[in-house]
C-alpha cells in the first residue's frame, strides 16, 4: 500500500498567493480567501508557483515511479538500487489481481523467485572477487518493476493541481491514482482553500476531456458532460 508523508510545505500560502496576484491587479477588496478560491476556478495559476509542498513518498513499485517521472515541473530523489542492498525488497501486487487467490498466488511465486535470484546473483558476484558496489550496480538488473522504491517529492501548487487532474481520473492507473488520492488527502488538510474542490479533469473543467475514453465506471457520468457534449451544444 502506498504511503504518503508531507514533510515541508510553504507557510503562509493563502497571504502569499493573495499578496502575488495583486500584484497583477486583483483588488485590495477582495479576501485572501476569496482572491485564492477565485485564481483556482479561473486557472489564473502563476501565483500558485510560489506554494510548495514536499512529500515522502514510499512503498511504491518501480513501475508508478516511471509515470511520476512523466510530472517534470517538479524535484524527484529516489531510492538508489546501486547504492542499497535489496534483499528481500518489499513489492506491489498489481490492485486487479489482489482478489483472485490463483493469479495472485503465481504473482507471489514469481517475486519469491526475484528475491532469490537477486540475492544468490548478489552473492555469487561477492565470491567471484566483485567488489560490493560492483555486485549491487550489475543486481539491481535483476529487480522487478514491481519492487518497491522511495521517492522525496517537491512540487508547487500549480503543478500539484495538474498531477491531481490527471491521476484522480479512473483511468489512471490504479497505484498512481492511490498515490494520488494519498497527497489530495494530504494536502486539503493544509491548504483546504486551495485544494478543497480540485479533483480529476472532468471536475476541474467543468467537462471531461476523455470524450469517447470515458470509462463506464466515471462516477460523474450524468453529472459532468464531456468536452464533445459541451461543443455539441454550442454549434447547436
């Protein structure tokens, strides 16, 4: 399972992001709040720049952090395989399988046996005279995508809210949207006059830009129509 620390974040947000976009001409009159609710809905972003948050982010596969590597606004550190030994690395059981006792028993199986071709590899170099870091720079080759990996994570709020849009989704893939779900979690506690009413695309936009991709399960069919429907009605 995934889990989610927030280990900094800018303080003082709300006056920062309200005393920025007067600078652009937001009048003196309206609130801090207000101003913030009002450059969220309207995606005057710029001055959300300037809140950052820092995440711990652990027991992820491998795989998710290739797709977090896809948010470039944003600092990663990972887990280094060539530095640290993995023995018994812990792992992710794809969320499809985790109810179906025969697939998800081979899937055990099958990490049981990376776990020991890594750690005999590992041995095996350490006796053929490699040096230590020589052994862990060729094992780390062995380590399935499922293996789990750590990442810090710092990103501002502007950046935050287009990983939020993306990968609360249904269609995101299940881990990330877990990931996801964890730091929205995290991060309406803090600054809930930011992130309060921020969820996927759909939500966001006020319609779904998934169009014809649009799953059967969106729980905002009905509800949030697509972007084709919106433009639909304005040729009409």
């Amino acid at each position: 399972m995934v889990k989610v620390r927030l280990l900094k974040y800018t303080r003082g947000g709300v006056k920062l992001i309200a005393k920025s976009a007067r600078v652009s001409g937001i009048p003196e009159s309206l609130g801090d709040v207000e101003t913030v609710r009002m450059i969220v809905e309207n995606d005057y972003g710029s001055v959300l720049e300037h809140i950052y948050f820092t995440f711990d982010i652990s027991e992820i596969s491998v795989a998710l952090s290739r797709e977090l590597l896809e948010h470039r606004i944003a600092s990663h550190t990972a887990r280094s395989t060539r530095y640290n030994l993995e023995k018994g690395f812990g792992f992710v059981v794809p969320p499809p399988i985790g109810k179906h006792r025969k697939l998800k028993a081979f899937f055990l199986q099958a990490m049981r046996h990376y776990r020991r071709l890594y750690a005999d590899f590992y041995d095996k170099m350490l006796g053929a005279g490699f040096s230590r870091e020589e052994a862990l720079e060729a094992a780390r080759y062995l380590l399935p995508m499922a293996a789990h990996t750590r990442y810090v994570w710092t990103v501002n709020a502007r950046a935050l809210i287009n990983f939020l849009g993306l990968r609360l989704c249904v269609r995101a893939a299940p881990e990330m949207r877990e990931l996801a779900e964890a730091i929205r979690r995290l991060v309406v506690k803090v600054y809930p006059e930011i992130f309060k009413g921020v969820g996927c695309r759909g939500v966001n936009l006020g319609c779904c830009p998934e169009n014809e991709n649009r799953p059967s399960n969106c729980p905002y069919i009905g509800r949030i129509p697509t972007r084709k429907e919106v433009a639909g009605r304005a040729g009409g």
